[in-house]
C-alpha cells in the first residue's frame, strides 16, 4: 500500500531508535510519491532528549510550510 501513497510524506525518527529506524527506512525506500525522512541524532522514540522536539518541531514546520502553504485558505 506504500507505494499507492500520492500525497507528500515526511518520516522522523530518532537515530536511537534502532528498530523503528528501520522500519521508517524500509517504508521510505517503498513510497512513490514526493518523500523526505530525517533521522534525529542522539534522539530516542519519543523525542525526549533536550533539544530532540525542537528538531521535530522544525522540521515539520518547514515540511507543512513548503506543502501546505496556501492549500487551507478559502477560495476568494
């Protein structure tokens, strides 16, 4: 079903996460669409190190700015 997947996607995981890590880059080798996967250093499952979410939080903003910029707005 990975590869029926039109809409962009981002995929973040946590370099210390090493299971889902894998998993994350076995499902981004199998997607068609537009795709990015970051991999956060240092960072566990929940993103719970110091400074970890902040790197999330970045990264999606820049994500959902660069994809989603004008597709909420009403139509005039």
């Amino acid at each position: 079903d990975l590869a029926r997947i039109q809409t962009p996607t981002m995929l973040i995981v946590g370099s210390n996460d090493a299971a889902v890590a894998a998993l994350n880059l076995e499902a981004w080798a199998r997607l068609r669409c537009e795709k990015a996967i970051e991999i956060i250093p240092g960072a566990g499952h929940l993103f719970e190190e110091p400074g970890a979410l902040d790197n999330v939080t970045a990264l999606a903003a820049r994500w959902f700015n660069a994809h989603l910029t004008g597709a909420l707005l009403p139509s005039r």
